[in-house]
C-alpha cells in the first residue's frame, strides 16, 4: 500500500497532456508485468460477451442487456483483443472508456462493449495514476476557465518533451495518495529539466494544491482528470471513492480574463519601460494606451477607496489592488500566504506595470466587467543582444539598466518572440536614436556580439576596463622577430607610422564595429563628458567611417585629434567627435611609430625630396625587424599622447629589411615531428580524434552548434562545442587562480604544460610542438583556441590533473574539397577569401549560432587530423558564402585528394533530402524502429556503377597484411561472396566492418580483406549510400513486435515521408507499405499480435 513519503519507480506507459489542463498526468506500472495479470488477459479473451449491441447495420436490440453508463466497469474490444475499462462519456451508442490496464482513452461504440463478470475486476488495474507535483505551464499567470485555477496553457515544445517519457522509467516520492491508483508524484529532475528549457515552471506545493483542487471542480478538466484506473478492489467502493474526490468541489462559472493582444514582429512600438527585473525581464506598457490605463486607475481609486469588501481571495484570480504608493491597479493575484483570515497577505502583479507586491486582504477588490474592457498592452521584455555570460546579473548592473531606461518613453523595435519563456525580445531606442541595447551592453560588460579576435589574436577578448581610466593601450613588441608590415602614415624616415599585417583584420573588423553602434547613434549625450586634451573619442571621418582617435588640443574652430590607428594628426569639427565607449578601448593601438636605425638626416632635418627618395618607404607593404629604442628624442612632448612603441627598422646592409614577397633569408624555425610527441597526449590535445576526444560528438554527418576559436583561412581554422563554453571559462579561470601561486618548472616541462600567452598575459592549456633544448624559447599550440606562438621557458608553468579532465575544446577544421580558392592550389587563399570568411563568421556568430556539419575526417601526411565540415546559419552555409562572394568555386562531385592529404573517413552527403519530402527508399538493415538503412531508390544507378567500379579493382589487387588499424576505409567480402565498401571499426578480439553503403556490421576474415588505394577516387570521394533512419513518433515497442518490423520491411521498396533530421545525422521518417503507415507502435504491436494468432492457427490446423 502506498503512502506519502514513498519512491516509487515507475515505468510510464501513457501520458496525458492536454493544453488546457495545467497539471500533468502518468500511468505507468510498477515493476514488469506479473503472471497473475498474464493469466487474467488470457481468462478476459476467453469469457468476454455478450456484446452491448448487435452488429452496426444489422439492427435489433441490445445484445447485452443493461447498458453501461459513465463509471461502469466493462470490457472493450479493441482490434479483437478485449481489455478491461471503465467508462468516461457517452452519448447515444458512442462511448469514450479508459483501459484500467493500459493507461489510455479509446473511442469506441456499444458493439465493442461487454459488461464482463465481477470476477474479472477483483485484480486492481495493473497501471497505477499519478499527477506530477509542483509543475505547470511555462509564462506568467493567466486565468483560465477552470475556476480560477492559475495557468497557461502547454505548449507544442512541452507535450512534445513529455511524450518522450513513454516507456521510460521515472523515479519520485509520494506526496499524497488522492486514490489508492492515483497519486500525486515529486519528480523533482524531470521538473527542474523542463524549467531549465523553458517547458514549465515549478511553483509552490501550497498554489500547486489550490491549483489541482480548483481544477477538480471544473467540469472539462474534471473529465480528463478522472480518467484514472479505481481502486484495489474495483467492484465494492473504488469508484464511488473515486468520484468522491474528483467531484468533492462543486463547479463554479468560468471567471473573466485579463485580454493580452500579440505584437507584431518586425515593427517599433512608443513603449513606456514601467518595471526592470533585469535584463532579460523588463516590462514595456504601449504609450498608445499609457493615459487609458491611468485613467482607471483613478476610477477605480474614486470607487474603492470609499467602500469595503468582504471576500475571500483565490489563487489566479484577477483583482484590484491598492499598492504602497496607495494608488489602485488591476492585478493578478499569485500565491496566499498564510496567516489567520484577518490577518491574511497576498502576493499579486501589477498586470499592466509588471510590478509585483505584497498586499493585506483589506487592499484587494473584486473587478468590475468595465476593468476587462481594456486589454492588458504591458509586455514582459528581454533586451536582444545581451547576454549575463551564464554568472547571473549583478545589482550594479540592474541599476545601471533602471537608470537608462526605467519610466522613461522609448522606442521598442520587435525582433522576435520566445514561446518558451512568453518574452518578446526587443531592441530600445532613445529618442535622440541612441540604440540602448548597445549603450547598456558596452557599460555593463554584456554585449553577446563582442569583437571576434583575428589570426594570431589571444585565444580570448581582453576584459572591459573602467571608463574613466581605460587608455588604449600599445601593441608589444620584442626584438629579433620579423613582421609584415604598411606604413600607415609618413612624416620622414624619423617619424612614420606602421601597421601590422596580421591586425590588418583586426582594423578591418573594429571599423565595421564601430561603424555598426555610432551609425545608428545620432547622438551621444555621454553624461559629464567634456572635450578636453588627453580624451579619447571616436571620429567620423569621410564616407560616414569611425575612427579611434585622442584629443591633443582643443580649438575654437574645432578639435585637433591624433588617429591611434593610423598615426596621423587631423583638425575636425566639434560635432564629428564623440565618446569612445569601453567596447572600443580593448584593443591596443595599432599604428606603431617607428624610426630608421642608424639614419639621420644631413642638415638636422628630413626635406621632402629625401623623404620621398627612400624606396621601401614609399611602398605599401614591407618586412621589418623590430627593435626597441629607448632614447628619449623619439618620444613626443606636450602633447597628451599614450605612449606608443618605437619601432626601428635596421638599414639594407645589415640584411635585415625583406621584400615580403621573398623570405630567404628569413631563419628557419626548427620543428619536430609531432609522432615525437606522447601518444597520449597526441590524441587528446592535438589530433582531436572524434572517437576519442568528443565521445562520438564529432561521428561524420553529425551536427553541432560551435563557436569558431581561431582562422587561418577557410582550409585551416578551429572551433569548439558552444556547449563546454560555461566549462571551458571556469577552467580558464580556476587556472589563472593557479598560475598566481606557481613558477617555472626547474626541469624541462612536459609537453603538456600551461603557457602565458604574449598579448593578454593570462594562462591558457598549451601543447609543445616544437622544443629545441638548448633554446630560451618553444613554440606551442593553446589546445582550447587552436593558434600557436612561440613561448619564453620562463612563461611555461607545469599543469595538474584536475586541467587535464576537461577535453581539449579546439577540434581543427577545413572547408577543402567541398569548395576550392579561386586558384589552383587548395589550401592558397588569397586576402579577399579570408576577410570573406571571417565576415561570414563574426556576422553569423553575432545574430545566431553556428552549426558545424562533420562531411568526412582527413589527415595530412597521416599526421594532423581535420574534419572537413560546413558551417551554416538558418539561411545560408559558408561554402554557399564564399561561392556568391565569388572568391570560391564550387567542387561537385569531389576533386581528387591532393597527395598530402588522406582520408579516414568516407563523405556523408544528404543527398539532397529536403524536410517534408517524399522518397521511394529501399531497406538494407534493420535494428529496430529506431534505428535501420535504407538506400534511396533514385541512386540505384549510382550503387550499379559503383559496384562495377568496386568488382574491377578488387580483380587487380591482393590482401595486404599492413591494413590492420581501427578506422581503416577497405573493401570487404560478404557472405556473397561480393566485395563492399566497409570501414574496420575494431580488429581485436576479431575485426568488425561497417558496410557504408548498407549499414550492417559484421566479423570479417583477415584474408577477406583489401585496402583502398588514395587513387581510386571513383571508390573513395563517392558519399556513403546507406542512410540512418529511425520512425517518427515512436515510443515503447516490444521486441516482439520488433522482430515483426524487421521481417516486414527489410529488403523491400517502401515510401517515405522525411520529417525532421537529429544532430547526429539520423533522418526521423514516417515510412508507408503502400497507404498504410507503419509509425504507429500501437500497430505494430497489433500487427505482431495478429500474425503471431495466425501462426498458432496455422500450428494447429
């Protein structure tokens, strides 16, 4: 017997979901099903009759006598097995009963209907009910009809979410026992999981008591909620116990409900902000309707403040409530909270502020029909764009919102809206055009679509400065190292200014950045900001481009400024300078100023004619050797200038200057092979193998959201599962704790190590690839971000286990041979491809997540492991990108490999399956429902050819005792004695192939063998015929009837409907015998039943 505080496992069987009841309901049974309940389905089938009716069409009377009426007990016929049920609803000879043994509703009529002797009922339903404790619908309150039962209703997203549950098993702890076969069940996992997606809230047991009562009383949901198997002993006083709870209230009259119109998407409201919770809950009233809305509330303040109520509040309903300003407001009352009847406080919202208060009894009122009137046009709201980085909101931060925009009018544009959580995400716009969404983020550090960092960049964004005292730094430069360089501006050989190449992007991209906020910004009311020397600020320049820049004077005629990333000194108006923000000062200042070494002018100064004779000044892009210089007479006096680097350029006679286009003489860097290094550490840190570092994550056709940490160029760049993002930063963190406290190793440090990056100084997880003992420095790849630098032995620090448990995040990627550069080589691309590339990835990742689709797994020379992969936004992929730009050129079917490359995988293609389409498929292999292959009919051609292309090479080669390793791609013989494409998936104890093109794996004999040369393109690049599929909508089926399943369909034509594809690759079908569906598992259980009867028939005859 069951009582409160006992766990109960529980595998679910039915589910009842409906949108408008706000509780959940299970069946499930208790433990596996018995020999007692065996032997009573056998005993049901072989006394049940007589039927109620005659046959439909037949006429005559009942054959049954009494009829049944809502309550009996009875047997029901279904697909010509009889079930034990009790009756829900009825109406002329069509009746709605519950299966006591099965946990559903089925349609039937009185044909289909036995009344069944008592003893059949004397076992209690073999299912046992319970409702799901403290769970309802996700969103604010709304009043339903179900007696001021506080809910909204279920969204597609949960009672999608709660199918899944069929055939699962849940565990919980009783909270009540309404019936002995009807508890209320504390899943407490499943709860926290749906409101962690958004599916629902979790509310108080006290409101969830009122909640399930309230709705008890309520005739509909009465109805859906008494479909619950009765008790023990189902002929004496379960039934009537039964009703006795469910009909313990009697029904009251719907309530009225508060009207809340949708917005249009698309569209910019005059919105006035009435309450801010925090970033991602502000509530936005329509100033359309602001003064309609006061005005009732000065209404309802003349006719309430005169006169007393006596009521008694319930949970969800709406009221009026006077708050502690004293004022009256329409409300929603949220919970009771407990205390004597006078005494009594209540929880409720201000529906048409967003605020909620606590409020005595004495201040609520009951509503008028008027009050209803007007529609409830104050929106809960999330700012677009801005994101707390998962560490929650700071108070500071809070305030500094309320300050921006709290009672003040602003204007709203609609982007989107979230089912889930019922907000409208928005973007406000001051009335000068200032967008709020950006001015908040860059004060408060939460911006989601910060600078993304170029090649050779630190693995992650410096951290927002304080304002008032956030210069902008200088880049760091040390001796004896090359760079490709631009003079970026030029006084004399004494003074010029240069750029870096490798910020050439970098420039690229802060440009458009700032372009992107102070564009949209007509102007910018920085509060206390006075223009004055020593201020940075941001500068229009021509063609409406932004500029960073620091005052040096100011004028009468307008501000003289000096451009950081250029070097120049310019004279502009007062109206084209404005604040810089902190989103803006991250980056040090890219214009470099430098000086020939060792050069001086003849007379004591530079004329322009020898300015202008010094050549590689004059050109546009050099190669220098930088070198600090201390002398004082470089540095500029009296002028509030942050201190720049000096960069020296040594004369031609030293051999230190190149052209950039020859790099002989530049020094060799001497690397190791990377086979040196521990295998180990090779595979969790370097090759990034899917089978090992991701756990299957990575298997070739599946997809994954990322964030790309690192471009070379569209054939070499790195990403990482934007979902390790939250670990990854409190590792990165744990790791800066640890670095404080710890020095370099005495002895030579391990491969695995921690290195100090050069730019930021902080710590990251670093692999040595290159180590040259003797040398003061090595050169090292940060595991977690994907780009190398080389590293001083003083900025190396030993690691510890617990680093080590988190995978290495970076996982290399390359767009080759889907696309290929304009040129011939596929791994050259030029400027233009790049910048390409890089806008595609910074544009996408700011507005939405990237996906990352795994084609096929390559190496280079068998060394450095890549996937070859695609990334895509909802609307387009970057191969589709680059190809439009016109800097990519489509490779359809797949170029030849180039001879440094090998593949370990072979190409997964969807081969132009679109969701919804329809295709004639051919079943190759089957598991179960949820997982088989089939072959699409329209490449049977493709399959004939390959199998001749197949059968010739096999006829020229012989078995090679060297294809023994895990992965290998081969040809293998089958039972037929016919050779197949296969990948070996294991060798030891026995080696395993998996047949690519069919889906099968099976135990194949060494010498039944072959290798698969590189060069049989016709063979290798063809993408993999056998597609995983898995039945739509399919719960719990019993093996049985999936062995049926396999008999059924394998090696047979069927058609099917594709309807939706998973993450790692499996197309959801629905698949049709000719017009009958086969998802269906309750028919494919009847199926089995039926075929399993005719076969006793046949054994018998």
């Amino acid at each position: 017997m069951l009582s409160p505080g006992t766990t109960v496992a529980l595998r679910v069987c039915a589910v009842g979901l409906r949108p408008e009841v706000p509780v959940v309901r299970l069946w499930g049974l208790l433990g596996d099903r018995g020999a007692d309940y065996v032997r009573l389905r056998r005993e049901i089938q072989a006394a049940a009759g007589p039927r109620m009716a005659a046959a439909p069409g037949h006429g005559g009377p009942e054959a049954g006598g009494a009829e049944l009426r809502t309550g009996d007990l009875g047997l029901v016929e279904v697909v010509g097995l009889w079930y034990r049920c009790c009756v829900v609803s009825r109406r002329g000879q069509d009746y709605r009963v519950f299966l006591l043994d099965e946990g559903c509703t089925v349609a039937t009529s009185a044909y289909y209907l036995a009344r069944g002797c008592k003893e059949l009922f004397h076992l209690p339903p073999e299912v046992l009910g319970c409702v799901v404790a403290d769970v309802m619908p996700s969103g604010g309150p709304k009043v339903v009809a179900c007696g001021d039962a506080p809910a909204s209703t279920w969204t597609v997203e949960a009672m999608e979410f709660l199918s899944y549950l069929h055939g699962k098993e849940v565990s919980g702890l009783v909270q009540e026992v309404m019936t002995p076969q009807l508890i209320v069940l504390e899943l407490p996992q499943l709860v926290a999981q749906m409101h962690h997606l958004g599916l629902a809230r979790q509310v108080p047991p006290s409101w969830f008591c009122q909640v399930l009562r309230r709705c008890l009383t309520y005739g509909p949901l009465r109805n859906q909620l008494k479909l619950q198997p009765p008790a023990c002993s189902l002929v004496t006083s379960a039934v009537p116990q039964l009703h006795h709870v469910l009909l313990s209230c009697q029904p009251v009259s719907p309530a009225l409900d508060y009207f809340y119109p949708q917005l249009q998407l698309g569209v910019t409201e005059p919105v006035l902000v009435t309450h801010v919770s925090d970033p991602h809950r502000i509530y936005c009233q329509l100033q359309s309707l602001s003064q309609e809305i006061r005005c009732l509330s000065d209404t309802m303040r003349h006719a309430f403040d005169r006169c007393e109520q006596d009521l008694s509040p319930t949970v969800g309903s709406p009221y009026a409530a006077r708050g502690i300003d004293g004022q009256w407001y329409r409300a929603l009352l949220l919970e009771l909270i407990a205390g004597e009847q006078d005494q009594q406080v209540a929880l409720v919202i201000f529906v048409d502020y967003g605020r909620k208060e606590i409020v005595t009894r004495a201040n609520l009122r009951h509503l008028p029909v008027e009050c209803f009137r007007i529609p409830v046009v104050t929106y809960p709201c999330a700012l677009q764009g801005i994101s707390d980085g998962g560490c929650g909101w700071s108070p500071s931060q809070i305030d500094e919102l309320k300050a921006l925009v709290l009672d003040k009018g602003v204007s709203a544009c609609i982007t989107t809206f979230n089912s889930f959580e019922h907000l409208y995400y928005v973007s406000l716009y001051g009335e000068n055009g200032v967008n709020l969404n950006h001015l908040f983020g860059v004060q408060a550090c939460c911006l989601v679509s910060k600078l993304e960092l170029p090649p050779g960049a630190p693995p992650v964004a410096l951290m927002h400065r304080d304002l008032a005292s956030a210069p902008v730094g200088g880049v760091r430069l040390k001796l004896g190292v090359f760079h490709d360089a631009q003079v970026s501006h030029l006084r004399d050989p004494s003074e010029f200014w240069l750029q870096l190449q490798e910020h050439r992007p970098l420039f690229r991209q802060l440009r458009q950045s700032m372009w992107n906020f102070y564009s949209d910004a007509t102007k910018l009311d920085g509060a206390g900001w006075v223009l004055q020397p020593g201020s940075l600020c941001c500068a229009s320049g021509k063609e409406d481009v932004f500029y960073r820049a620091v005052i040096t004077s100011v004028l009468d005629s307008g501000v003289e400024i000096h451009l950081v990333d250029r070097g120049n000194t310019e004279i502009v108006d007062r109206c084209a300078v404005k604040e810089l923000l902190p989103q803006f000062r991250e980056l040090p200042a890219l214009a470099l100023k430098c000086c020939l070494a060792g050069v001086s002018p003849l007379r004591g100064s530079w004329s322009e004619a020898s300015t202008l004779k010094v050549p590689f000044l004059s050109e546009k892009q050099i190669n220098v050797e930088k070198r600090l210089r201390e002398d004082s007479d470089l540095k500029r006096s009296g002028r509030a200038l942050n201190p720049y680097t000096a960069v020296m350029v040594r004369e031609r006679p030293v051999a230190a200057i190149h052209n950039s286009k020859s790099s002989e003489s530049l020094p060799a860097q001497k690397c190791e092979s990377k086979e040196n290094l521990p295998i180990s550490w090779r595979q969790n840190y370097v090759e990034m193998k899917p089978s090992s570092s991701y756990r299957g994550q990575l298997e070739v056709g599946s997809t994954v959201n990322v964030v790309v940490s690192y471009v070379e160029n569209p054939s070499n760049f790195w990403c990482q599962l934007s979902r390790n993002c939250h670990d990854l930063n409190v590792l990165m963190a744990e790791i800066q704790e640890y670095c404080k406290n710890s020095s370099h190793p005495h002895a030579w440090p391990n491969s695995v190590c921690l290195a100090q990056y050069s730019e930021d100084e902080k710590w990251y997880r670093a692999l040595i690839i290159s180590e040259v003992p003797s040398a003061e420095k090595v050169e090292v790849i940060y595991v977690d971000y994907g780009n190398r630098e080389m590293v001083s032995l003083t900025n190396l620090r030993s690691t510890n286990e617990h680093f080590l448990r988190l995978e290495a995040q970076a996982f290399r990627c390359s767009l080759y041979n889907l696309i290929q550069p304009n040129g011939q080589d596929p791994f050259a691309w030029d400027e233009e491809a790049i910048q390409a590339f890089q806008e595609f990835v910074d544009t996408s990742s700011s507005h939405s997540e990237l996906k990352c689709t795994i084609f096929a797994l390559a190496s280079i020379n068998n060394k450095e492991l890549f996937n070859i992969v695609d990334l895509m936004t909802p609307f387009q992929s970057a191969c589709q990108f680059l190809t439009k730009r016109g800097v990519a050129r489509p490779l359809s079917p797949q170029k030849p490999l180039v001879s440094s490359v090998q593949l370990h995988s072979y190409y997964y293609s969807m081969h132009d399956i679109k969701i919804g389409s329809e295709e004639d498929v051919y079943i190759t292999h089957v598991e179960d429902p949820r997982t088989f292959f089939c072959q699409l009919e329209r490449c049977a051609d493709i399959l004939a050819q390959l199998t001749d292309n197949i059968s010739h090479l096999s006829e020229t080669m012989t078995s090679l005792k060297t294809l023994q390793k895990s992965r290998s791609l081969c040809l293998a013989k089958y039972t037929d004695n016919q050779w197949y494409r296969g990948v070996i998936m294991k060798t030891k104890p026995n080696t395993e192939v998996f047949f690519v093109d069919f889906g099968n794996t099976e135990t194949i004999e060494k010498d039944h063998l072959l290798p698969l040369p590189s060069d049989a393109c016709d063979i290798l690049l063809l993408p993999m015929q056998a597609i995983k599929c898995s039945l739509s909508d399919i719960s719990n089926v019993p093996k049985e009837a999936t062995m049926w399943f396999k008999q059924a369909v394998l090696e047979r034509q069927l058609k099917a409907i594709v309807v939706a594809k998973e993450s790692d690759g499996k197309l959801l079908i629905e698949l049709f015998d000719g017009n009958t569906q086969i998802n269906d598992d309750k028919f494919l259980t009847f199926k089995y039943l039926l075929s399993s009867l005719e076969g006793e028939g046949e054994y018998r005859s």
